[in-house]
DNA sequence: TAGGATTGTCGAAGCGCTTCGACTAGATTC
DNA sequence: GAATCTAGTCGAAGCGCTTCGACAATCCTA
C-alpha cells in the first residue's frame, strides 16, 4: 500500500503539503501541485480510507437503510438504491446497504461507530420507530418517505397523497362514480407504511369532495389473491367502473381477470396503476397511471443529504408532485342506460 | 462519542484490556470481562470504525458490485444483494454497495484506500474487465456469475448450462421437437454475459445431443418486443411447440400473446421458465420452471468470502444444481396429426 | 519603504484503536 | 524450594491521515 508519506517523499514536499494538495483546503502553487499530483499518479496512490476517517471524522459514506420485506416492490426500492449509490459516488461519497433486518439498532450502531456520515431510511412507517434516534442523532438523515410528524426531519416522497387525489379526479372527469381501490398487501397497511396510508388518505377525502363512492381493498400480488379480491369488488359493488391500483404485482392479473370475465379495457372499466412507467407501458394494456419516480427520489435524496453535510441545507420535506399520464386503460365511464 | 479509553477507565482497566475483551484475542478474567461489558452496555459504547480500520487494516466491510443496466432483471438483484447484506451482517460484516458505473476503477479505488475487505463482482461478463485486477488483488472476493476463465477465481452460480439442459429435456420428453428460446435483451448477450451465454450452450448442446431443432431469439421484455419475437418465431418455424424463457419480463407478455392466438397453454404450446419461483408461482399460468436461487447464491458467496478472510477457505466454483419444478404450462406436445 | 496582509509550505500533535513485548502472581514441576 | 509455566494485565508504539500554528517569502498600501 502506498501512503501519504511515500507520495510526499517521491514529490519531495511534506506530507501535510501532499493532504492540502488532496483535500485543496489551503492553497497550493500550481507547480507544486502538478508535482504532487504527478506522484500521485506514478504510485498509484489512493487515500486509506481508515485513516481519513479517524483523522477528519468523516468516513464519507452514506447509509441507506432498504426494507428486506418482500411485499414491497423490489424493482422501486432497486432503482431508488442505484439512483442513490450513482448520486452519491458523484459526490464522493459511497453507501452502505443496511437491511431492514436490525431495525432501530442500524441507527445506533452506524452512528456510533461513525461507519457512515449520514443515514437514507427508505420504508418508512408513520410512527417509524427510528424517528427518535434520527432527530437526536448528530448525523444528518434524509428520509425516503413519509412519516406522521416530520418536525426535524428532512424527507424525499412522491406526494402520495396528491397522487390519489389525481387518480380519483381523473376517473370522476370520465364520468366514473364507482371506483375500488386495489391497495398493497394487507401488511403494509398493518405496518402503517406513510405511503400507502397517504395514498388512501388523498384517494378517500378526494373522492368524498366529489361524491364518488370508494371501495378499498388490500391484495397481495399474483393471480390468485387478485381473483379473490376481484370476485369480492364485484359482489359487493356490481357497479364499479373504475380502479386505482398501487399493487404493482396486482396489475397485469387484474387486467387479465377483467379480460377473462368480458369486461374490456377501457371500455366497460378503466384503471388507474400507480407504477413506474416502465411498468405501465409494458402492460398488456397501456396504462393509464401516475409514475412513481424513483430515481429522481433516490438522487433528490442523496443533494439533499450532501448540503446538509456541506453545512447549508435545512430541514425540508420535498413532496414531488403527481403525473398522471393517460394512456388506454382509462375512458369515459360506460352509460349507466 | 464514547472512546475505548472512557471505557478502560469507567471500569478501572487499561485500554488494551478492553480491547482484548472486545476481541477475546487474549484470555481476560471473567470478573474483568464482566466488568468491562457492564461499562459497555452503561456507556453505550461503539467502537470507532476508522480507528478500527486503521489499526487492524481490516474495515469489516464486503463491496457488493451490481450492475446499474436496467436491462437486468431487478428483483433477482436485489433479492441478492438483501441475502448479501443479512449474511454479511451475521458473520459482523458490513455491505457496501457499488454500481458498475465506475467499472474496474471501483476494485482499485476500494482496495487501494482498504475501504473494503473483499468484493462480491456480480454481473460478470465472460471475459470481465474486473477479472485481472481481482487475480492480481490481495484482497479476497468471490464472483456471483461465472467468467470464462475461472482460475484463481471463487465464483457462486446457478448451473446455467445444466439449466438449459434440463429445459430441453423437459420438453424433450413430453414429445417437443421444435423449441424457441426467448432470451435476454440483446445487450446481454453483446456484453457476453455469463449467465446467458451459457444457458444458451446448455440449451443447444442438449438439444443437439437429443435431435430437437432449437430457435433463439434475444427479446427485450414488454408486450410490444415479444409480439414482434413472437410473430417471428412463428413465421420461421410454425411447428414450435415448445418455448423456454429467459426474460423475466417477457413471460407474461409471452402468455398473454399465446392465449390471444388462440394457442392454449399448456394443450398447445409448452412454456417452460428460467426465473424466481415467485414470478412462476404468480403468472396466469402456473409456469413449469428451473428457479434462479437468488438467495442461494447470496448467502453462498458470503459465506465462501468469510472462509477465505478467516484464512480458510479455497478457490472454488461452486455451481448449484438446478431445479425444474413442473407446473401448469407444459404438458404433451399436440400429436401432429 | 516600513508595516501589515497574503500566500505557500512545513512540523508536530493527535484521531481511537490494535498489538507486541514486558511484567506480576500464582500454579506446576522435579 | 528453585526453576519454569501460564494466565492476566499493562504500557507504549504505531496505523496513515488531517489540521493547527508557525514561519518565510512575497505582495500591497500609504
């Protein structure tokens, strides 16, 4: 390994000189630190990253804290986890992959031990039980999600709220006053996770201003849960013309049982996914949905954090607003004749 | 922040003792280890993990390198990196997520700074960028794919080939003659990535070997790319019966394209699938499949790194076994009357 | 052109831990 | 009962870096 000392020497100036070089702290003449840098090089020097962190007590890595539940959808917590590794590398910094596995204790540990300079939770509950440790912690946090109380915080979400607002106008303009809503796995719900609730909340108060009737229900992924789920909609609300789904693995057997019972899309019923689009476009029917943006959640995080760790940057909860784009699973709302 | 030396005095040791007790590398008292631990737990002591990192040159740190095409199919991904990050975790490792954006410099950045003990590649191409950095490193690592080359490598993989093999034979002997492979995304097989390339040989040799015709088309996922493969591969060969899937996200799209031709499954046509029991578990067809044992592997490629930082522990390939669950998608192949 | 400000560099003191050698007591040996 | 072990503990020397204060040398400004 080389060291710090070794390049210094190689360049023939001090070791602090070589660090001022590194870190550009306090000046350096040009020629100087063409000659540094030139060493640096030629030995193939890289920084101990050890001794960096015991000396300036930053370790320049960031936590994110990723659920290990598996009835969340993977491939957005995937993509939020690689927007955030890309956004944070370009900002010299790496990430650490806590599960959810230790739970409050990750807190604790990493912050103790000063392995990470900054936590991203991702999964966050309303009444999180991390919220305590993270508003007395020193090390700044950026939450990826909602929580009930968000005094001292700093969070990134999708305005999930807003989003179910928009699903709900969306069907109402198209004439619909029947809508169910296929809402993620029952656990979720029994967890309180901020997006899910939100999302319910904006449906809910929405769809009372404006006169619709609502119908929630949970549903695990696949086919079968969604035939039960379906079959229960039906029976109990014949006259449901549209649906609002947030089960990501519920979508394609959704259209699949409606295609199958003779019900077309968007003709008899039209549904409204909330999906990555890439999801939403790859359907068997093209749909109509609001996208949830996953990278720009992961990497609004992550500017986030680094101004915080840069000394500027105030608690702030960033709600990036709702798209609904339409495509051909949503239209006018059959003629009630 | 709590240091080793608060510790030492609050329980009336020296520093070193702690240490050790920490350790357990030399033998302490019991009555002293009692103490100590209970000045542990009073102080909320965690060790510094620079400092650590520095004295020991050891982070307790596992790079995981993933891939950041979105051409891959997520939730294996990350279904790994999660059996990564909790096995890793149980052995007191700690996971640092790397993405291929900066390609072979990551292995030198992270082994030149000792940021990371060891490197989980995964993605491998055959003929990867990384391979001789990580031959020529001191640092341990162990391979989640499988290079063409393997010496001086640890590598943990599903059998690919023999996954291929055992596709064909399925359908071999419920009477298919003519198969179609949907595979990966072009670009995977452009990259030579590891997993395809040799599901492909497993999947003609086999076939070779036992007389069927064999069709192969790269697919990018969604409805769209696999009508178009799928109108293709019928007009080339209208006597296929049999398809074997490689693309996770052309399965359902596959189905709903067959069901929408009038071919039932699995009277028709037979479908046999390279992925996730989930995802064979929850299309709306109970799909015959070799699952991808993502966990497996995770767990498996820790388990090998930690045997060789412990000091035991081998170069070795190990490749599990695959194995093909019959479900509801295949069946005899139509008679050909 | 003297005084103060600025710029560029160095030396040394630590950051909090691990680990090696040394030391003390008691246990074991012949 | 002297010689030898062993278990348990301590002190001190680093690990490789950052950063503070000090010091020359150069630059203004009046």
């Amino acid at each position: 390994m080389v060291t710090l000392a070794e390049v210094a020497q190689h360049a023939g100036v001090s070791a602090s000189t070589v660090s001022y070089v590194l870190s550009g702290k306090r000046s350096i003449s040009a020629s100087t630190r063409q000659r540094v840098e030139r060493s640096i090089q030629q030995l193939g020097y890289h920084p101990n990253a050890g001794a960096r962190a015991l000396a300036s007590n930053r370790s320049n890595i960031i936590a994110l804290m990723i659920p290990l539940r598996t009835d969340m959808y993977m491939p957005v917590m995937m993509e939020i986890a690689i927007a955030v590794a890309t956004t944070a590398r370009a900002h010299g910094y790496d990430v650490l992959l806590l599960t959810g596995e230790e739970g409050p204790d990750a807190v604790r540990r990493v912050t103790g031990s000063g392995l990470a300079d900054a936590m991203i939770p991702m999964d966050v509950e309303l009444d999180d039980e991390r919220l305590p440790l993270l508003r007395g912690s020193d090390r700044p946090s950026v939450l990826i999600g909602l929580p009930a109380d968000t005094t001292g915080l700093t969070c990134v979400d999708l305005d999930f709220g807003a989003t179910g607002a928009l699903c709900v106008e969306h069907l109402a303009k198209l004439g619909h006053r029947d809508i169910a809503v296929i809402g993620e796995a029952p656990g979720v719900y029994e967890r309180h996770t901020g997006f899910a609730e939100r999302t319910l909340d904006g449906l809910r108060s929405r769809s009372r201003e404006l006169g619709l009737r609502l119908l929630h229900r949970p549903c695990e992924g696949g086919y079968d849960a969604m035939s039960v789920t379906l079959a229960r909609v039906f029976d109990e609300r014949p006259s449901t013309t549209g649906f609002v789904v947030q089960n990501e693995s519920a979508v394609e057997p959704l259209l699949a049982l409606l295609r199958q019972q003779g019900r077309a899309v968007p003709e008899d019923v039209s549904v409204v996914a909330i999906c990555p689009d890439q999801l939403a476009m790859q359907a068997s029917v093209r749909l109509t949905s609001v996208a949830i943006p996953a990278q720009e959640m992961g990497r609004r995080a992550v500017e986030l954090l680094v101004a915080k760790l840069e000394g500027h940057g105030t608690d702030e909860v960033v709600l990036l607003p709702p798209e609904l784009t339409v495509r051909a699973s949503s239209g006018p709302a059959p003629s009630t004749s």
